[in-house]
C-alpha cells in the first residue's frame, strides 16, 4: 500500500524538480502551502557535508574528460614488430595506486627529457583480468600534468606483455 507523501517531503522535492527542466507536458510540482496543517511534527533538519578523503583513503575522482590518444597505427606497428625500440621499460607490480601514480610521471619525464620516443608500461592483469593499475593507468596518462609527455597509448602486443601492458608514445620535448 502506497502512502501519501507528507507535507515537509513535498516542500524537499518541489526544492528538487526546481532545479530541473521538466520534461515537455509536464509541470513541475508545487509545494503545499506553508500555513496546511503538518500531520507529524518535522523532520530533524538534515545537513549535508561534502565528502572530504581520509589521509588513509584513496579520493574518489571523476573520469578524465579526454581519453589518451591511440598511437598511430603505422608506429603501433613498428613497435609490435620491433622495428622500432621500446627504449625503456616500467614495471608497476607491487606498487599501490598514489605511489604507481608518482612513479609513472616520473618515469615518462625523465624518459622525454633524455629524448626517448616509446616506452612499456606493465601494470599486469590484476585479479581475474581486472586490475586497478591496468584500470587506471590510461587515466593517469590523460591528465593534464601529462599531455605534453604522452603523444599516445595503446595496449601492448602479446609478447610484451598484452592486456596487462601498454605501450606509450612520447612526444618530443620542447626546447
């Protein structure tokens, strides 16, 4: 059995609908006027904090907005064949997400600074094919702290490791 909504639930959603479009033929709910009779007494007043992370806690982060760029199809190629060097290699096993985080920017600016054009990246498979660090190492790679180092990514061939590694194409460093 469905019950009536209450007069203070009523006055909480119109404050909700009334941040939003209603859709077309619809017309946003009203709120009971303040003198009706309230059947309960009110609610607690509830306020709500922001979320603020423990030291301890991984944040929660949004998904990046621009994706990192796949590498040309041409160099892909190059290096899967092995026609071009992988220069250098980063192994993250072992590592938690903040201290794999620093590693890997680390990494690809020394790697940039010293002139190299291609690097491997394993962050392995993880637990049952879905790992944190394969999970988010693309992400890592499409910040904005890194878009001058990345030119793109793509997953690894087989042989250097397949799905748990990814190859990454370094731009050239601006003098």
């Amino acid at each position: 059995m469905k019950r009536k909504a209450r007069p203070e639930e009523l006055r909480l959603w119109a404050l909700v609908t009334a941040t939003v479009n209603p859709a077309a033929g619809r017309r946003p709910i009203m709120p009971p006027p303040e003198d009706a009779p309230a059947a309960r007494p009110p609610a607690p007043t509830v306020t709500v904090k922001p979320y603020v992370a423990d030291a301890h806690r991984t944040p929660v982060r949004p998904p990046p907005a621009v994706p990192p760029q796949d590498i040309e199809p041409g160099r892909k190629r190059r290096l899967t064949r092995e026609r071009d060097p992988i220069d250098l290699t980063l192994d993250l096993h072992g590592l938690d997400q903040d201290r794999a985080r620093s590693v890997l920017a680390a990494f690809l600016r020394r790697a940039q600074d010293e002139g190299v054009r291609a690097v491997l990246v394993i962050t392995g498979k993880g637990w049952l094919g879905d790992g944190v660090l394969r999970r988010r190492t693309p992400e890592w790679l499409s910040e904005p702290g890194l878009r001058n180092v990345v030119a793109g990514v793509s997953e690894a061939h087989r042989r250097h490791g397949g799905e748990g590694a990814l190859y990454v194409a370094l731009k050239r460093k601006v003098q």
